[in-house]
C-alpha cells in the first residue's frame, strides 16, 4: 500500500512539475507577445507624433 502511494506522489510530482514548466513557457510566450504589442503602440505613438507636429 505505502508502495502504491509513494508511486502516486512521484507521479504527482512530475504532473506538478510539468506543468510548472508549460506554465513558464506561457508566461515567456505572452511576456513577448507584450513586449512585440509595446514596441507597436510606441511606433504609432511616434507616428502620432509626427503627424500632430
């Protein structure tokens, strides 16, 4: 019995662990897709800019 619920608790773990590790890589994935949105709104802020002076 202690054998199968240790066999569980590893299990869970890497579950865990995997998902941590999708979780970081979304995180990274929208931290860039900001980072590319920001860079655009700056773009057309200066182009505003620009057209306003």
């Amino acid at each position: 019995m202690a054998e199968i619920i240790y066999d569980l608790s590893n299990e869970y773990k890497r579950y865990l662990s995997s998902h941590i590790e999708n979780s970081k890589i979304d995180i990274q994935a929208n931290s860039e897709t900001i980072k590319k949105m920001n860079a655009k709104q700056d773009k057309v802020q200066n182009l505003d800019k620009k057209i306003k002076s």
